[in-house]
C-alpha cells in the first residue's frame, strides 16, 4: 500500500552503496524518514532531493522497518537560498533544528509552521536575517518541543530576572548571585524572549545586544546528543 504526504527535506544521510535515507518534516505526521532506492546514483529521481525543498512524496508502507520512497515531486526548490552561502548555510541550520527536536511519526503542526516559515522569510527577506532571527527560531521551536528555556524568572528562586545573570546549561538564564555560569545580559536575555513571543516576520533583520551566540543551539545538541553541522557556519552567520 502506498500513502502520499507534503514534506519538507530536513535531513539526508547515506545508506550503504547507492541508497540514501531523506528526513521529511510533514505537518500531520511529523517526521517521516524513508529509504530513497538508489539515491546515489546520478540519474536516480532522488538524486537531486536537496535539503529545504518541499514535496509531494508517494511512500511505500511495508513490513520494512523504513518506508521506501516511490515518487518525489518538487513543489517548492526555494533556489534563491542556494544562490548565497549565508542563506544556505541559514537554510541548513534551520533544517538541522527542526531535525532534532522533531519525532518520528509525531505530529508537529506548529514546528511545520515555523520550518516554512523561516525558510520563506529566510529566501525572499531583504538582507541578512541577524541574530534575534535565529535566536527566536532556536527558542520557538525548543518551545514547541516542550524544552522552552527560562528568560524571563530564575530557575533557582524563582524571582525575575535582573542583572548580573549567568546561563545555566539546558535551562536559561539565572541570577549570578545563584549559581555559576556564562555571564550574559538581561538586555539580551529579553532581546531573545521578545523575539520568541513575536511572529518570526517581525524578527527578521532586528539587531541583537551582545550576547552569547550559541546557548539555545547547545540545548537542541544535547537532544540531539552531537553537534550540529550548521554550527560551522559560525557568529558570523548565526550570531
Ligand atoms: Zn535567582
């Protein structure tokens, strides 16, 4: 029996000689990872399944432990983003969220939501999407997955936040007179909270205070129990 869904590619991972496992997040199944018969040959439909697309994808259901892949359709190529290194290297980091804090077979309407919506804003918004961008996606979607770090009261005295704070690991931000850590901001602390509440769209491009780049993106590691791939993309691009 063979089931259609619209997915977007959030992971490719090679398998074997010719074959290749994609990573599809849809908004009614979650997660779907499925077994692209020789992917790796050059003139295999799947060959040119790129990261960030979206398509309608026939899946095989069997008594296989992966579904097989029977037919992808290109819906959305989003080539704009592959037209510039920060945007690619934006789109994959996007995509490597969402990869790991999303669940096979569970549904994730609203992670779906923001995967597409970050992906559009990403391709067809005007200049660089700074940090608060990436800062209130990292944070949303750790929200949707049920991991929403603490910026607004102290996970140790449960007052509010007011500086000198300190970041504690897998949490969020804490008074300095309660524990040890990285030191950070309470400009930056709300900077990122605001950023979290606000609709993407009106995040894209706004400048951050200096702050730590990549505390949100160690808490989506530890789920995923190794770095992202993204991280290479550095401050420069993320920060
Ligand atoms: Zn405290």
């Amino acid at each position: 029996m063979s089931r259609e869904y619209v997915g977007v590619l959030i992971g490719r991972q090679d398998l074997g000689e010719t074959d290749r496992v994609l990573r599809f997040l849809t908004p009614d199944a979650g997660r779907l990872s499925v077994v692209a018969r020789g992917a790796r040959r050059s003139r295999s439909p799947f060959a040119s399944a790129d990261l960030g697309i979206r398509a309608r994808i026939t899946v095989e259901e069997g008594p296989w432990e992966l579904q097989r892949l029977q037919g992808l359709e290109v819906e959305e190529a989003r080539v704009g983003l592959r037209a510039d290194l920060d945007r690619l290297y934006g789109m994959l980091h996007i995509c490597e969220c969402v990869a790991a804090l999303s669940r096979e077979q569970v549904a994730e309407p609203r992670l779906y939501g923001l995967l597409e919506m970050a992906l559009l804003l990403l391709e067809h918004g005007e200049g660089d999407a700074g940090p608060t961008f990436y800062r209130a996606f990292e944070a949303k979607a750790l929200s949707f997955a049920g991991l929403t770090p603490m910026l607004v009261t102290c996970p140790i005295c449960r007052q509010i936040l007011q500086d000198p704070l300190v970041w504690v690991e897998g949490t969020g931000a804490a008074h300095r007179a309660c524990t040890e850590g990285e030191t950070l901001s309470l400009a930056w602390v709300d900077a990122v909270e605001a950023g979290r509440r606000q609709p993407l769209k009106e995040v894209f491009g706004r400048p951050l205070p200096p702050g730590p780049w990549d505390v949100l993106i160690r808490m989506i590691e530890a789920q995923l129990g190794r770095p992202l791939g993204s991280r290479l993309a550095g401050p420069s691009v993320l920060g």
